[in-house]
C-alpha cells in the first residue's frame, strides 16, 4: 500500500555509533515513486530526499534518510505514472476523451508537449501464460487470451485466442522469437535466412537469458555478462488480431539506430514519441514520410557500449513508435510476429552476425567502385556522347555511364526510341575505351501497344498479377510519354496521365514463369539476334518504380476490396488518409510463391523490389557472363546478397550530402 512501517519492538539499547539508515529500495515499484514523507509519532519530519526511479528494473531507490536505530518511523511514498511511461492507447488519428475511455483507457492531455499521448493504457495486456515447456535449445508456451481484458483492441480487430511462443537459442550469439496461430495458418514472409538445422549453441557458453512473465505474458531476454535487459515486452500493449498486431519493449537505452526507409535528420533516432510508417512506396526522400524500401531491424548500443540488433521478419504496413522511456512499439497489419537478436557485443560484430544471418552483401565487380555518372533527363545520344567527351576533357574521373528511361520508345522497357538510335553504337564505343554502361528498367508493362512482344509474351507465359479468382489482369497507370515530370504542375501531370497514360500490367516476380520471361526479355535485348547492330551492350541493370510504383491510386475502374486498401488500423504512412493503394496497384492482387502457394499483394507488396532483384541479376549475368551490379529502389532485409541500393529521386542540394550518410 506505498507504506514502510518501521516499529522499534525493543528500545532499550543505547547505539554508540548513532548508526542510522540511509537509504531504501523499494523492488518492483510499478509506477514512478514521486514524493516520500518520514513520518515520528504521526508528526511529518522535514528532509532532503532524493528520489531516482529505474523503469527497466522497476526499482526506487530513495536516499537521504536519517532513520535512526531504535526509534519507529512511518515511511510513505506517492507513486504516478511518469509521462515517460505512457504507452499510446489510441494510435489511430483524432483521438478524443470519449473514444479513449470507451477502450477502458485514461485520458489526460499534456498541453506542453502534444507528442505525449493523451490516451495511454492503465491496465496489464490481455495475454497469459500458464505452463512454459523448456528444452535444451529453447522453450515453448501456449497463449491464454482473457476475454475480459480484450477492451483497447476490439478497435480494430478481435484478437486472437490461440497464440503459441516458441523461443529458439540458435546460436550462441542468436536467438529467435516467434508468436503465431496456432489453429489457423497465417501469412509468413518467404525470405530465406541462414539457420542452422538445429540450434548450435550451449547453456554454457551462450550470451543470453531468456524468461517468460506469465501474468501477464512478456518476454524478457538479457545479456548474461553485464545483467542488461535488452528484451522486456511485459507491457500493456501486446495484442495480436489478425489486421494489427502490436508489442512494445523497453529499451536498454537511447541509443537507437537503424530502421527504414524513411528521411530523417539524425543518425541515432530521436526517442522524443516519434512514430515512422514504413511501406513501400515511390516517395522521393521527405521527412517521416515512408519511402522505397522496407528495413525492420535495428540496433542499439547498452549503456556500457555492449551492442545487440533486433530484426523483425514482418513485411506487412507497419509503423514503430520510439518514447524517451526508452522503449518502441511495433504496430504490423498481418503476417506474425518473427524476431531474430543478435548479441554482438560490439557494433562491427552485430552487422557480421546480422548479415550472417540475413547473406552477405553481394561481391561487386571491380569496376563498379569507380566513378559513376547519371541523371534523368538526356534528350539524345548525342548529348551522352557530348557529356563523355567533355569529362574526358576535363579530365574528371569517370568509370561508368548510367542512361534513364529516356532511352526507351515511350518509356518501355526493351526499347529504344528514336532519339537514341545511336546508343548501342554509342555503349560500344566508350566500352572499347575502358568504361562501363548501366540502362534502367521499369517492372510496369504497358498493356496499351498494337505490337510489344515484351507484353504478349507475357501474358503468353502467365507472369502479370491478377484480380483474385479471376483471369483478369490488374491495370493501373504509368506514363508514356517523354517529357520531364519533375516540371509538370500537378494539374498537368494528371491531365496528361489521362489522356496518355498506359495501362500498365505489374509482373508477379515470385512466378518461376516470371523470372524465366524476365531473364529471356533481359537476354534479348542484349543480344538481339534479329538485329545484331542494335543489341545493347550493357554492364548492369538498374531497377526503379519497383515499390511497385503506379501514377495512380490502386486500379484503372478502382480496387474490389475496402478493407484490404482501407484496413481498420492504417499505420503512420504518408498520405494516410487515402490508405494502403497510394500510388501503388490493389492490395487484393493475387501473386503466387515459386511452390504455388497463393498470397495477397497486401501481404507481399513491401516485398515486391526484393523479389525482382534475384532474378535481375541472373537474367544481367547470364547475358554478360560477367559479374556485373543491379542497383535496386525497392529493398527488404537480403536484398544486399544480389543488388546494390541508391536512395532515389534526391535533388542537387546541399543538404541531401548530410542525409545520404544517414540514408546509407
């Protein structure tokens, strides 16, 4: 009851060294201890205290006292949740006291700071666990879901009753995490990672400790030298339905790095209740608006400078919150919650074994270190060759040329317009003097032409994504015509898209049939049996738009499906209010994995660059039968092991030299 009775039984003794207690801590204090008072004989003593509370260990240590022996006091303490502590109740926008009370939470504005969340939880998570099987390599428990607790959910979706744990000690540096249904499958990102078989690692010689608090239910690990917590999610936050999923942990510190792909002005993240959206989506660098590609991992240095890395395996439309208690939530649409951490301890060790974990990047040719030249915009051969010439004169270092989709007949890929007739001429040239040629190639494929093979062929070979339990290719809209965007005003550019915009089909590069027409359009346009002089010669493939990128929202006659484009809970995403088709196809797009197993474009679109990568660089490889780059917009966790990444459509501005080493 917040109350230390010291009562003296026995006084009788006289202490010659006026010994006297000092100091006091209170274990598993819940909440922040704000004010203590010593109280004599039910008179209020006047003293200088000092109060320091630890929320990761739960602890108030009070100093200052001078309770002397053999005389009975009354401590009490004031406790109250500090703002630091708040978890956010309602993370949906306009939150409003009545919403917030109806979820069973506390409402209570923080005018000086309205980042603070006026709607934060008061009561445990609604999971439990009653019996936890231990083995060697790991643990395992079922979920208990209690009906009762189910309020600050219900919001979005009803969570789900039969959750399983399941922790794994791979090795001696890793371990995994994974909750899941176990009744009903449920989506699984398809990205391979490098597991051993079974777990390699021992008792003795592991990094880690791992407990389970069972009521209610939280995850602790914590690092065995030092006694750092560096995973406790026993938080009130955890619940898990089947369109949001949510789980927060306190930190071991503020110093965070790593999450993306998003602009941000500082390379240790801002714990100040920032909370970043992260989907893929043709968003040219902005600040907190999601951008190109999709990295849950983080990592986090411990207040001794012992480092970990978190990854998450989730590639559903996310958004993480970070809060100066320190601690984040993960917020996540679908899918399950999969997480790997790794134990370094030191910075350098955490990226080996991450990329051990994830692949190694890919081995880059020699040539590809040296200086790279590229822009959008060339209007002919003629100036590229002009540009080649002026380098040389001025003698810039300069190893390798890039063309945009300037190049192509009406920007479509494998083609090559009339003001570029001289370009295979021009590659082979400025090859015979040593440099290398990079071409760009867009995933849209115009459904709109009288006579381009590229398409024909594949909807001969089955490659597009469809409209579900349909034959229907899904269409949105691109632009074919030349002109630069970047200097149309909106009304134009969308007067234009139109009149002119091509109906564009999105390939589904998780087909075995895909990647084979993929790698065939690739080999042709290198070669060009038919007409030798204008096979194009190139070195490395650079892939673009594949978010997938569309220039309008969803489908050419709209999206089928409301609740897949606008689910109940849409993360912290820009343009949020217009939900998850943002320049993008439909979310109820039915791709399907090389083994045929159906999945929703919603479950995989944060996956589609990544899945184009690999076999970008096989199609590059077998046509050159070197080595060769692919650099990639769109990435996800193992992109590295095939493809280069640039952070896209940046501008010529000071500023951008500063956030490219954050970008990097």
């Amino acid at each position: 009851q917040n109350v230390l009775q010291m009562n003296a039984i026995n006084s009788n003794y006289a202490d010659p060294n006026n010994l006297k207690f000092e100091e006091i801590k209170i274990l598993g204090a819940l909440q922040e201890i704000t004010a203590v008072t010593v109280s004599q004989n039910n008179v209020v003593e006047n003293a200088l205290l000092n109060i320091t509370y630890y929320p990761l260990e739960k602890v108030a240590h009070i100093t200052g006292l001078q309770l002397e022996l053999g005389k009975s006091y009354t401590v009490k303490w004031t406790q109250k949740l500090s703002v630091n502590e708040r978890f956010n109740c309602y993370p949906s926008p306009n939150p409003t006291q009545e919403r917030c009370e109806q979820l069973g939470c506390v409402w209570e504005q923080v005018t000086s700071n309205s980042d603070i969340p006026p709607c934060y939880y008061s009561s445990d998570n609604a999971y439990s666990v009653d019996k936890v099987e231990y083995t060697s390599s790991g643990l395992a428990a079922n979920l208990i879901l209690n009906s009762t607790k189910t309020r600050a959910n219900e919001n979005f979706t009803t969570p789900i009753s039969t959750l399983r744990l399941e922790v794994k000690y791979h090795l001696n540096y890793m371990l995994q995490f994974k909750i899941y249904d176990y009744q009903n499958a449920r989506y699984e990102v398809p990205v391979p990672l490098n597991l051993p078989s079974s777990p390699m690692s021992t008792a003795k010689e592991r990094l880690y400790e791992v407990s389970v608090q069972k009521k209610p239910f939280g995850i602790q690990v914590w690092r065995k030298s030092t006694g750092t917590t560096i995973w406790d999610s026993q938080l009130p936050t955890f619940t898990f339905s089947d369109m949001f999923i949510q789980i927060s942990t306190r930190l071991a510190s503020q110093y965070l790095y790593g999450f993306g792909e998003t602009e941000h002005t500082m390379f240790r993240r801002n714990m100040s209740w920032h909370t970043w959206g992260t989907f893929t989506r043709n968003q040219p660098p902005t600040y907190k608006l999601n951008s190109y590609g999709y990295q849950p991992f983080y990592m986090a240095l411990e207040e001794d400078g012992n480092a970990h890395g978190v990854l998450l395996l989730n590639s559903n439309a996310m958004d993480v919150t970070f809060q100066p208690t320190p601690a984040l939530t993960y917020r996540t649409t679908g899918g399950i919650l999969d997480f790997y951490v790794v134990l370094g301890p030191t910075p350098e060790l955490v990226v080996q074994e991450y990329t051990a974990l994830i692949g190694r990047p890919v081995m880059p040719p020699y040539w590809s270190l040296g200086f790279q030249l590229c822009r959008y915009g060339y209007k002919n051969d003629s100036e590229i060759a002009q540009l080649v010439e002026g380098m040389k004169a001025a003698g810039i270092p300069y190893d390798v040329q890039y063309v945009d989709i300037d190049h192509m007949e009406r920007q479509l890929d494998f083609t090559i317009s009339t003001s570029f007739a001289g370009l295979p001429a021009l590659i082979n040239r400025i090859k015979e003097e040593g440099m290398r040629f990079i071409i760009i190639l867009n995933p849209a494929i115009s459904g709109n032409e009288t006579n381009y093979l590229t398409f024909s062929r594949g909807v001969q070979d089955d490659v597009f994504i469809k409209w579900p339990n349909t034959n229907d290719i899904i269409y949105s809209k691109v632009l074919t015509i030349v002109g630069c965007f970047q200097s149309c005003i909106c009304f134009v550019f969308l007067l234009l898209l139109q009149i002119y915009g091509a109906h564009a089909a999105f390939p589904d590069f998780f087909r075995n049939s895909t990647v084979g027409w993929w790698k065939r359009e690739i080999l042709e346009f290198y070669n060009n049996p038919t007409n030798p002089s204008r096979s194009v010669k190139f070195d490395g493939l650079w892939i673009d738009m594949n978010e997938p990128a569309a220039f309008l929202n969803g489908a050419v006659n709209g999206c089928r499906n409301d609740l897949l484009n606008m689910l109940p809970y849409i993360p912290h995403l820009g343009y949020r209010s217009d939900g998850l088709t943002v320049k993008t196809p439909c979310m109820e797009g039915q791709q399907y994995l090389p083994d045929g197993t159906p999945v929703r474009h919603y479950d995989v679109h944060s996956l589609y660059g990544w899945s184009q990568t690999k076999p970008t660089l096989d199609g590059l490889q077998s046509a050159t039968k070197e080595r060769g780059i692919v650099i990639t917009r769109s990435t996800y966790p193992s992109s590295g092991r095939w493809a280069g990444h640039w952070l896209g459509d940046n501008t010529a501005d000071w500023d951008q030299l500063a956030k490219s080493v954050i970008g990097m």
